[in-house]
C-alpha cells in the first residue's frame, strides 16, 4: 500500500503546504485531498441485508486508565458460525490462475507465493481507471481497494472501484489506514460511513504502519497503539459482524504488534522474504508479496498479495468470513 515514487517526489516538493493539511494519509504519503471536495453522504450506505449480531466478549487487550478512547461496543472472539448453506454458495467459486508480471521480481525459493492458489491485488485512486475483466483475467481473485483514511478522507475513487470490482466477479473488501492522530471511535464511525455492509465481502482492513511523511509526527506508545486499534476494530465488528483483518508493515509490527491480536487474521507485507523469516511464529491469512506487480488492465504497479492455502481452504475461509 505504498504510493509510487514520482508521486511521492511530487509530494515532498509540496511538503510546506501539505504540513498545514488537516487530511488523512494515503499509502506512505501525504494526502493533501480531504473530503471537502468531496459530497459526504447523509447516512451510511446500504446495499444488502445486515449480519447477525456478534456476541459480546472480553477485550484482548487490557484498556489503560487515561486514555483518551472510550472502550467501543465489544464483538465476539470468535466469528460467529455460519449454516451450511454458506459453504454450499462458494463451492463453485472459480479461480483464475496467476499470470501477473513484476518489475522487480524476487526469488523466494521453494516458498514462493507462485506455489500457493489464490492470488489478488489491492488498489487505491493511484492505480486510475482499472480495466476490471483483465485484471480479473490476469488472476485477480480478490481485491482490497481503499477507501478512508483518518476521520475525514475517502478515497475519490473508492465507490467506482467497489462497484467495478463487484461487476468484474472479484471478491472485495476496503480497507483504512490508520491515522494516529485521529480518535480511534471517530475514525471507525467514518469508515463505517462510507463503506456499505454488502453480502459477500470480504472483513474490512485496518492498515497499521508507522508514516515517515505524514503531517502527523505522533509515535504513541505499544500500549495506546493497541488499545486504539482495539476500539477501533471492535467497533468495526460490531457494526458488519466480520472480524476485521490487521494489515502492517515489519517495522511497525516489530514495535507493537509481536503476540498481540491473537484471534485476529493477519495480512503481512514481506517483499524481500517468506512472512515465516519476517513475523516468525505469526500465523497470516494473506501475504502481500509484491509492490511492484505488473497486469493487464492496470497502468504502472499495483500490490500483489496471495491467500494462504489452497482452493479448497479460501472457498472455507469465504464462507466462515465473507459478510
């Protein structure tokens, strides 16, 4: 989830400006769009029928006294079980085989992403109009597009992407990236704003890396870091009923997040190594394995990330997660 380099440079020649920005980030850079530009909607958006209510549970992680965030309605440990039927709906599920270039490709060896089934990108505005069959054609079987970011930027291309990729067959998610100086509770309540509950989707993100651009210089410590997540995600499960999935980068993950999050699933970014050597003993559900990936349908590079496990094991993990 990284912006490509001539944007950043574009971006750091503006860097006076952009410190007087009270918008989000995007990616590694300095977003100077809030949505100001943009028509907020008077309600959150709809487009399907709500999940079943999660049970309540005890917090993983001890709230400090004096923190700024009120603990947030609690969601269950465990994602709520799903009937039959479900398993039976994406028995069929088709599944189209890799065929992404990459202009920095890297040897993983006998644990190279190439080795496991499901692959998929994610996208934000930088990757433009996206041709949606190619892309789903080159093997996109899912995709993570972006769509907020603090509590007052919504990605300008986020609703024509979801829509797109919905029409294109790919499974779809969004996913919001962290802004520490931001409340938890108010970056949830934005996110859950402007991204609909949709029958199908896959558990919405929430994208945690240290900025090294950003406006916000503010460093909290491991315990205030996972006590805002928390609220946040919890928030986030109360509402669509899916256990939200923690995507971060190995810095960001070595100052906070090592045995945290347990009974989270987990996204890692490891783009020189297999996520083994980076998060030793961190169980992952996807591995985002390139930022340098190259496909029909997309202009310049987009992420590619892979499932773990086998066709079998993602048509079970949709439909135990899927919304």
């Amino acid at each position: 989830m990284r912006l490509p380099k001539i944007i950043v440079a574009f971006i750091a020649c503006l860097g006076v400006a952009a410190c007087t920005s009270g918008s989000g980030i995007d990616g590694l850079g300095l977003s100077s769009e809030t949505t100001s530009s943009i028509q907020r909607p008077n309600a959150p958006l709809t487009e399907s029928v709500t999940p079943p209510e999660p049970v309540p549970y005890q917090s993983a992680v001890a709230e400090p006294a004096g923190e700024e965030e009120a603990p947030a309605e609690m969601a269950a440990l465990v994602a709520p079980e799903r009937p039959q039927a479900a398993d039976a709906a994406y028995a069929n599920i088709v599944i189209n085989e890799r065929r992404f270039r990459d202009a920095k490709p890297i040897n993983f060896g006998k644990a190279s992403p190439k080795q496991l089934a499901v692959h998929g990108v994610d996208i934000s505005r930088w990757q433009g109009d996206i041709d949606w069959a190619k892309l789903r054609g080159q093997g996109a079987n899912f995709v993570y597009i972006k769509a907020t970011d603090g509590g007052d930027h919504l990605d300008p291309m986020f609703r024509k992407n979801w829509r797109d990729a919905e029409k294109a067959g790919l499974k779809r998610g969004a996913y919001h990236f962290f802004y520490w100086c931001r409340t938890a509770r108010e970056q949830a309540d934005w996110f859950i704003r402007n991204v609909p509950k949709v029958k199908g989707a896959l558990p919405p993100v929430i994208d945690v890396e240290w900025n090294h651009t950003s406006n916000c210089k503010k460093r909290p410590s491991r315990e205030n870091v996972l006590e805002k997540m928390q609220v946040f995600m919890d928030k986030l499960e109360a509402h669509y009923g899916q256990r939200p999935v923690i995507y971060t980068a190995p810095d960001f993950y070595a100052d906070n997040l090592k045995g945290a999050f347990k009974n989270h699933p987990f996204w890692l970014r490891s783009v020189a190594a297999h996520p083994s050597k980076v998060y030793p003993g961190r169980e992952w559900v996807f591995w985002q394995y390139s930022g340098s990936g190259l496909s029909h349908g997309v202009e310049g590079r987009i992420d590619l990330n892979v499932f773990h496990g086998d066709e079998n094991a993602w048509r079970k993990w949709l439909a135990r997660s899927a919304g």
